[in-house]
C-alpha cells in the first residue's frame, strides 16, 4: 500500500475510490502522567507522551489502511492527520486521505 501527503503520485494515473479514515483514541497512563509533570517544571521532551501519540498513529494509519484495502485500494493519497483532547488525559488521532488504484499505462 502506498500512502502519501500529495494529491497523486508521481508518474501513475490513479482511479479515486473514495475517502477513508482511521482513528484511535487513547488515555495517559496516570504513572506516566506524574512523571511528566515533573518533567514539564524543568523543561525537555516528555517521552510518554511522544510514545503515546506515536503508538496512536500507528494504529489509525493502520485502521484507514485497512478501511482502504476493503475498497481494492492500492494506495491513499492526500493524507492528513488530526488530534484533539476527547476529555481529560485521553486524545483522539485521526487520519484521513483518498483511496485510490494505480491505472496500468495501457488503459
């Protein structure tokens, strides 16, 4: 599967599909949440967070991916991702593109 930010691919005709998307939410682990306030007094990356919002957007990419493979996609273009505080000490991430197929050159 091919996933990319452009509106097409460079050098394929592509065949729109649809849109699709993927989303997880996930809340903060309370120990890992009283480190980080700490860490916030004195400055720095708080890598539990940074771990946490990674992991999420493993598993929406994961989900829109698959959302696309139902479709017979062969790629998503145009990929955008979005996050927001759904309640207090859980976030949401989601994802969103166009599932597309790639044309053969003879058609």
């Amino acid at each position: 599967m091919i996933l990319v930010n452009t509106d097409s691919i460079p050098g394929k005709r592509i065949h729109t599909l649809g849109m699709v998307k993927g989303f997880f939410v996930q809340s903060k682990h309370v120990g890992r949440d009283i480190m980080s306030v700490f860490k916030s007094l004195v400055g720095g990356e708080l890598k539990a967070y940074s771990e946490m919002l990674n992991e999420s957007r493993e598993r929406a990419t994961a989900r829109m991916v698959a959302e696309a493979e139902k479709l017979g996609a062969d790629a998503v273009v145009n990929i955008r991702y979005a996050s927001s505080q759904v309640m207090a000490g859980a976030a949401e991430i989601l994802v969103y593109g166009t599932a597309v197929t790639i044309l053969d050159d003879d058609a």
